[in-house]
C-alpha cells in the first residue's frame, strides 16, 4: 500500500547537495555523471521535485566564494540540459508542471547561506537571471547579511545589507529561506516577510533541543506567512542518541511538526549528506565521522519510500501523507517562484 502510494503522490526533495558532488568531477563529466550517478537514485525514490542548493565550501572563501557559486549554477544548467529526457530547471510553477507532465524531474536552483554575494545586494537579480529561485543568509556562522544558528549567542538580527536581501528577494520572487539562520534572525525574517517563508530543511527543537532545529513559535511563524517547513533526516537534529536516530524517530518530527502548524504546512529536506560525501572523498580517505548523522536506511534518495511507509503506520490520511511527502512544496512554488511582487 505504501509503496503505491509514494509512487502516486509527487515527492519533493527540498534539500540535496548532489551539485557539490557533480562540481567535483571535470565540466565534461558533469551531465554524464549525474545521469549516471544521482539520476538512478533519484528515479528510485521517487523524487518528482528536486531543489538544489549552491553550497560553498570553506575551501573556496571568501575570494573564491563567486566564482564557485557561478560555477555550480552553470553546472546545474549543464547537467538539465545534458539530461533534458530526465530533469528540467525550472523557473516558476509553470515550468514544474511542465515537468511533470512529461515525466520529467523539475530541478529549482536555491542558494545555501549565499556567499559569494556577500553584502552586494545588487547581484540578486543577476542570480535571478541565471535561475535562484530560492536563497538562504547563512549557514553556521556570521556573513554580512546575518548571523548563522551557530552564532546564537550574539543575539543579532539580520543586517542592513540582510533587510535590503529580504525585500529585494521578495520582490524578484525568490524565496528566503530560514534553514541554518540564527534564532533572532529567523523572528527578524517573520516580523519584515509580506510573502510566504521556507524552511528547506529543519527538523522539530520541541523533541530535541538543537539550535539547527525551530521552536513551535518559529513554526507558527512561518506557517502564518504561508510557507512550508521541510523536515530534515539527519540524524544528529532527531535524536539525542545513535540508537534512537530512526525512521519512526524522523516521523516524530513530521508529524509534531504537522500537529502544531496543519498538515499544509509540512514538506521533506532530507540533506542526504553520506551520498554527498561518498562521492567526495578519495577512497584512502573515508570519513567514518558521517556515521553519527546518518538514519539507516535514510543515507540517500532510495530510501525516501521508507518515509511514506513510516507515515501510514502512524495512521495519517494518504492525501495528508502526498501533502507532506511533495504536495505543500508543489502548491508553495506554483504561487511563488520567479513571481514578481
């Protein structure tokens, strides 16, 4: 049963760093070995809607922050167009459905703590231009648009550069995303958002007191804008312990998230981060470290139906399981994407 239903219902990944691993390998190499590599994955779990985010390493900052932010967004191109059978990049609700419709993936570009813009504001219709259609401020610490969850302690909101992001991205009809942001940062965002507000891959801090994860009053928040929260699987934001870092324990999450802010407001950020680093990481060197994140059977894109099925043991309605496995994410990008205020 749960297994018909995966496949019926469209299935919306809001987090994947897989362009990490495909900027690892030569720009000729790029659309072959995501066809060869991620596509089979995705296929396999079911993945209709794939966000990617545009992660920069600390390798590459802070001078080489824009340079590699360009160079994934063109491989993003590079790999939609070498797979154009399979994937398409998508810049509003429209091209999704188009997608779909063709049995294709829909891919939407997103920017992860964003930077290469550093305060430049200027540059995000340019990065507009070129398919973002969705963006974060920061990631663990400080940028010049705001402080990281990581930096909870200074108390600080978004910076004068961060509002002018705020609204200019409202504006472009990119959406903000508050995944990684600090906690004053994240009430800053609520107090000045007039659009709807993502969260591509948080989990609850009701059930574990992370500062990655958001408060109840934070869920509430962005659901009062209208925006989604997507559920991340990461072990280490479940669960105190190793041995509770399971797919009934990723339910949890979903389904408090669900009862404190309406099954319409719940979507999966998975952050497949072991996919990413086996695709990283010369074979000499294996970082038996992701092992502490990791919820087995949840280590990539195949194993997303597990998900469905933990949910319909939990008794939840189908049509509330294709809401929060794909169906919120869908409905929020068909009102948001690429629509100008």
């Amino acid at each position: 049963m749960s297994d018909v239903l995966h496949r019926r219902a469209v299935v919306a990944d809001a987090h994947n760093d897989l362009l990490i691993a495909v900027t690892a390998r030569p720009p000729h190499r790029w659309a072959g070995y995501f066809r060869e590599r991620w596509l089979p994955q995705l296929r396999e779990g079911g993945v209709d809607l794939q966000v990617l985010p545009v992660f920069i390493d600390d390798q590459f900052r802070p001078e080489g922050a824009l340079r590699e932010t360009l160079r994934m967004i063109e491989c993003a191109h590079t790999l939609a167009e070498g797979n154009a059978d399979e994937v398409r990049l998508c810049l509003d609700g429209d091209d999704i459905d188009a997608a779909l419709a063709d049995g294709r993936i829909a891919l939407v570009l997103a920017l992860e703590s964003a930077p290469g813009l550093d305060a430049n504001v200027e540059l995000l219709p340019t990065l507009h231009r070129l398919g973002v259609r969705i963006a974060s401020l920061a990631h663990w610490g400080r940028t010049a648009l705001a402080d990281g969850s990581g930096e909870d302690a200074t108390g600080s909101r978004l910076t004068e550069a961060g509002v002018l992001a705020l609204k200019e991205m409202e504006r472009l009809g990119i959406l903000f995303d508050v995944s990684h942001l600090g906690a004053s940062g994240v009430a800053h965002v609520l107090e000045l958002a007039t659009r709807p507000v993502l969260a591509t891959h948080s989990s609850a801090r009701a059930l574990l007191d992370h500062h990655r994860n958001l408060t109840d009053e934070q869920l509430r928040g962005i659901a009062a804008t209208g925006g989604t929260v997507c559920v991340n699987f990461l072990g280490e934001f479940l669960a105190m312990d190793q041995a509770d870092r399971t797919v009934d324990r990723l339910a949890d999450h979903i389904v408090h998230i669900a009862e404190v802010i309406g099954v319409g407001h719940v979507g999966l950020g998975p952050d497949f981060i072991k996919e990413v680093s086996v695709d990283t990481t010369p074979p000499c060197c294996e970082d038996v470290e992701y092992a502490r994140w990791l919820v087995p059977g949840l280590e990539g894109p195949r194993g997303l139906p597990l998900v469905t099925e933990a949910l319909v043991r939990r008794g939840l309605p189908e049509g509330d399981i294709e809401k929060i496995l794909g169906g919120n994410v869908l409905e929020l990008f068909r009102k948001e994407l690429g629509r100008p205020a």
